[in-house]
C-alpha cells in the first residue's frame, strides 16, 4: 500500500504526463514554432509542478497550465510580431530570403513600425521595454518612474492598441467570429 506522500507524487507524474502533449500542442497552434512551444508547455508544467508541491493540486490542473501557457503565448506572439522585423535587419533571422520575403518582412517592418509610433509616448516605451528588451514589471516600474501596476496597465493597454491597429496576418487576430 502507498502512502499519500507516493500516492500525490504520482498522481502529478500523471498529471503532468497528460498535458505536456496538449500543452504542446496549444503552444504550437498559438506560435507556429515548435521550440516556442516547448518552452511555454515547461513553463507552464513547471508552474504547476512547483505549486503541487508548495500548496498541493490546484482545484483544477488543466485550468491552472493553460491559464500560464495562454499567458506566454500571448507574449511570444506579441514578442515575435514586436523583434522579427528588427531580427531580419539585424541578420538574425537566417539565410538571405528571396525578394519576395524580403518585400512581405519590410511591409511587416513599416506597419510595425507605423502602429508603434501611432501609441501614445509613454505607452510605447512601457511595451518596447517589456517586449524587446525583455525587463521584468519592477525595472520597467523604477525607469519610468511610475508604480509597476501602473506599468502593467500601460502595457496592457499598448498590446491592445498595437494589436488592434496592425493588419490581420501580422499577428492572426480573428475578427467576426463567435
């Protein structure tokens, strides 16, 4: 007979063993990139795995992953629309792409770079620091000067602007669907 200290170990092993493939799965439908996805699916796994053992199971498992992996690949999204064009520029994006590529990511460039210039000063900056150059809420909150919930409204409200005023295909929003 298990003890339960055994028994809820294995139960997260097979808690965990059930979601990697869907958390996988969601991340790769969300990000088109696999290595991406990956990383939300561990991400979100290792969420869960810390705070099973910290406080034991959360109500609900599913509910608990999918909420982080939405989360992080909202930002990846949103990361890969705001540095992909900055990445071709700076050759990071790999071998030379044929003129047609090279047009479509210019185009993409210019109506990223329109949609930014379009948010209000303060807006941009908050999103530039936490999307592109990746600082965390805190260090945002000390540069600008302003509280960090303030800085996570900010943020917040620039994502919403910047996507709403990009074109469909930069960052595949769906528009008049239930």
């Amino acid at each position: 007979m298990r003890s339960g200290f055994f028994t809820g170990v294995l139960d997260l092993d097979d808690t965990v063993s059930a979601l990697a493939p869907r958390l996988l799965a969601y991340g790769l439908a969300r990000t088109a990139c696999r290595g991406i996805a990956e990383d939300i699916a561990q991400d979100a796994l290792t969420a869960l795995v810390r705070c099973w053992r910290r406080s034991g199971p959360p109500a609900s498992p599913d509910a608990y992953v999918f909420a982080i992996a939405k989360r992080r690949a909202g930002r990846a999204v949103i990361r890969r629309a705001l540095s992909a064009p900055l990445d071709a520029l700076r050759g990071v994006a790999g071998d030379e792409p044929d003129a047609e590529r090279r047009y479509q990511r210019r185009t993409e460039f210019d109506a990223v770079r329109v949609a930014l210039r379009r948010l209000p000063r303060g807006d941009r900056e908050a999103l530039l620091l936490r999307a592109v150059a990746g600082l965390e809420y805190t260090q945002i909150a000390a540069l600008l000067h302003a509280s960090e919930a303030a800085v996570k409204m900010r943020i917040s409200r620039a994502r919403r602007r910047l996507a709403a005023s990009l074109p469909e295909p930069l960052y595949g929003r769906r528009t008049g669907t239930a």
